[in-house]
C-alpha cells in the first residue's frame, strides 16, 4: 500500500492500515511538520514541530509503534519524482492524500499508464461573513479505464503552474503582479493568489480513515469503492452526497497509453522539474519488539 501525502488525511489513513495489519506501507511527503500540523496530524507532538521534522519519517516511525512488523519505506520526495514513482507502482494500491494540484495530476497518470488502483481524497472549508458554509469532502477513483485528472476537470492550470514554479520565479511573478495592481491593472495573469481556509482535524480524520477503509476493501476484495467521483457536504442536509459520472477526452493520454508503463513516459501527463530537490530515501530504524 502507498500513501502520497503524510498530513491530516494521510496520517489518519496511515493509522488505519497500520492498525489495521497491512504488511507493507510506502510513505512519501516533501515537507517538515509545523505548528499548525498537531492539530490534524496522527502520531505527531510538539517535539516534531520544534524540530521540523520530516512528515514522511514521522509517520514511519508511528506506524512501526503501532507495529514493528510492518515493512515501511518512507521517502522525502514528491509525485512525479522518478523515486517516488518507482516506489508506489510496487503497491497494490496508491491513496492520495495531498492538496496539490500535481500531486493528483501525476497519481491519475500512473492508475493508467502502470495500472496501479488509486483513490484520491481532499477536504476544504468554505466560509461566509465569518461562518463555515460547507465542510466538503471528495473522493476520487483511479482504475486504469477511468478518466484522468485532465479529464475530469479537476486540474486549474494557473495553480498547477504556480506549484511548479521555482522559489525565483514564484518570488518574480508575486513582484509582477504587485507592481501591476499599482498600475492598476489585473495582477491575475502574473499571480493569482489561493485563498483557501485551514481544513480542520475531525474532517481530515474522518475522510482520512474513510480512504483507508476503501483501500482495504480493495486489497481484501471484500468490497470495492461504491464511486467514481464523490463529494459530500459534511453540514448539508443528508450530507448533500454527488457521485460524478465523468467521461475521457478523446484527445488525451489516458485512452491511448493504458498499460505502457515506461513506455509512455514521453507521453505523461505531468514531469517534476529539474529545480525540485531530489527525493531521498529515509532511514527508520527498526523497534525492538516490546519497545
């Protein structure tokens, strides 16, 4: 089992198949805990905030408390980096757990072209005047014969290039489209900003453990995921529950290179650039068995 993403929803879905006895975990997360990560964040404490530990060595090291037994490999990286992908497609089943735009784009290219079962999941929190309209949750399934993130329409192209950016860039562009609102003009083509409120630890616990569920009713074939493309309002009556039956582009990779694996790389719906900082296997030592 592979879980892209070690934060709110990711941890919890990891505490899930942990206790739940999978035998095999891979873990990949680019980024160090913060503050603001204990209160959504399983197997985390004020120590690791203090010492920005590394998201994905954290949740390698709760799962081994959990159980030593479990083989984990916990990577410092990032999807579509070439580490990260050669790890996952040895799992039976990827979970998404990020707020990433390439992170979503690169998982729904390798259920395709390496025929690795996916589901992604996020939250959000939509607010008013002050007040939280909708705690919304969505859940995506990734089967090879499924229509990619493009496809689907899930993918803003500004905030995929903005996550792709280097720090220079980034820093350039923000510079840009100040000076441009000063000029008044419209900043948006040189950066567009993400508002976006903090997502909260009993929705990201919950959706979490929900993914991790599905996952094990996929490697125990005791019940598939009843969805193609879920989203559910938390504080709408009946939870407001929409599955989406979304259909593939006929001008788009991912009806024409199912199965090429490597093959296809040329052809790939997302590459990871040359200034990301290159994945690094973590070590995580082994527990004594009673420690």
């Amino acid at each position: 089992m592979a879980v892209v993403g070690a934060g709110g929803t990711g941890s919890a879905a990891i505490e899930v198949l942990a206790r739940a006895g999978v035998g095999r975990l891979i873990i990949v997360d680019p980024d160090h805990v913060e503050v603001s990560n204990l209160e959504r964040m399983h197997g985390t404490v004020p120590a690791h905030a203090a010492k920005r530990a590394l998201k994905a060595r954290v949740a390698a090291e709760h799962v081994r408390s959990i159980d030593p037994s479990i083989h984990v490999t916990a990577l410092c990286g990032r999807l579509p980096q070439e580490e990260a992908v050669d790890a996952i497609v040895t799992a039976d089943v990827a979970i998404g757990c990020t707020d990433k735009q390439h992170s979503r784009l690169a998982l729904s290219d390798l259920a395709f072209r390496y025929l690795v079962p996916s589901i992604d999941c996020g939250v959000v929190l939509e607010g008013e005047n002050g007040n939280v309209t909708g705690q919304v949750a969505q859940f995506v399934r990734f089967l090879a014969a499924d229509p990619c993130a493009l496809c689907r329409g899930m993918i803003v192209q500004s905030r995929l290039n903005q996550e792709l950016m280097s720090d220079e860039e980034l820093a350039q562009r923000r510079a840009a489209a100040k000076e441009a609102q000063q000029r008044g003009e419209d900043p948006d083509p040189y950066w567009r900003a993400q508002p976006q409120i903090n997502t909260v630890g009993y929705l990201t616990t919950a959706v979490g453990a929900m993914i991790g569920g599905y996952a094990i009713g996929w490697i125990t074939d005791r019940f598939d995921a009843p969805f193609e493309r879920m989203q559910m309002n938390f504080v709408s009556k009946y939870l407001d529950v929409t599955d989406l039956h979304q259909t593939q582009r006929s001008d788009c990779a991912c009806g024409r290179f199912r199965g090429w694996a490597d093959q296809g790389k040329a052809d790939a719906l997302i590459t990871a650039p040359d200034h990301w900082p290159p994945a690094e296997l973590l070590e995580v030592p082994a527990l004594e068995v009673g420690a």
